[in-house]
C-alpha cells in the first residue's frame, strides 16, 4: 500500500507569517495538533505543532555546564537553549516551526512511513509533490491500515 492510498487530502496549513495567535485558534478549532507551514508559493517550509506553542510559554532549559577555576563551560544543551529562547521570543509561526521536515512522496510505501514516524518521534508526515502538499499522513493513519482487508 502506497501513501497516496492513505494519506489525508484536506490538509490544513498556516503561512509562515501567521501570527502565534491565529496558529493556536487554527490548532484549536480543526482539532489538531499539528500543521504543515506554506510559503506564498504554496510549497512546504516547516513543520508546527502544539508542542512548539507549550515551549513558547516556558523559560528556556538551562544548558549544563561545569565550573572550573571559576571559568563556565557549556558541555550540553547550549543550542536547546538558544531553540527554546528563540520560540519565547516568536510573535509568529516562522519563528517556531521545525525546519527540517520528514516528508514523503505518494509512492512511498507505507512500511517506510511508518519507519519514519518510529524513527524519528514525528506524529505526522507531509505527501508532497514537487514540494507542495497533497496530503498528509497521521499515526491513526496507519493503524487504520491494519484494520482494513488486504487487497486480493
């Protein structure tokens, strides 16, 4: 089964300009938790989620450090920081999507997508072509496909 044969085609998207207000009332009220972010051109730049919006309204993680002879050295966690200060400064969804997408084309195999979702901790992937959105798949998605009778 190929992610064309599953995916969602109602997919819905916030510009990258869109305002962290108007994303959470778009997350609310379609009952999701995540969206895909388009350019003007229509084409895939990031990745949204209600967990970027929780970030925003928490201090940035302190990164660990060590002290020595007074001097303090950063050892871990220095770029989570600057991530997480970024987001509590963010007044808009550019400002705290995820940049680096795990996305597939229709013809992917759905045992691929899911090794994808595992692989990567993602609860959804963008089905683009040429690198606008066709859909997208969700891990209900999949399970679906568990349930549904094997093509003969």
């Amino acid at each position: 089964m190929l992610a064309r044969d599953i995916m969602n085609k109602n997919v819905i998207t916030v510009q990258e300009d869109t305002s962290i207000e108007e994303l959470a009332r778009v997350l609310t009220e379609n009952h999701i938790s995540g969206a895909p972010v388009v350019n003007r051109e229509g084409k895939l730049v990031g990745i949204v989620t209600d967990a970027d919006l929780i970030h925003k309204e928490t201090n940035p993680r302190t990164p660990g450090f060590v002290n020595i002879l007074g001097a303090i050295i950063y050892v871990t966690g220095i770029a989570r920081y600057r991530e997480d200060f970024k987001k509590l400064a963010a007044s808009k969804t550019s400002e705290i999507m995820t940049t680096d997408v795990i996305a597939v084309d229709g013809e992917a195999e759905i045992e691929q997508v899911a090794a994808l979702m595992v692989d990567h901790r993602v609860k959804r992937v963008p089905v683009l072509d040429d690198g606008a959105i066709v859909g997208i798949i969700g891990r209900a998605d999949i399970v679906k496909t568990l349930v549904r009778p094997a093509a003969r």
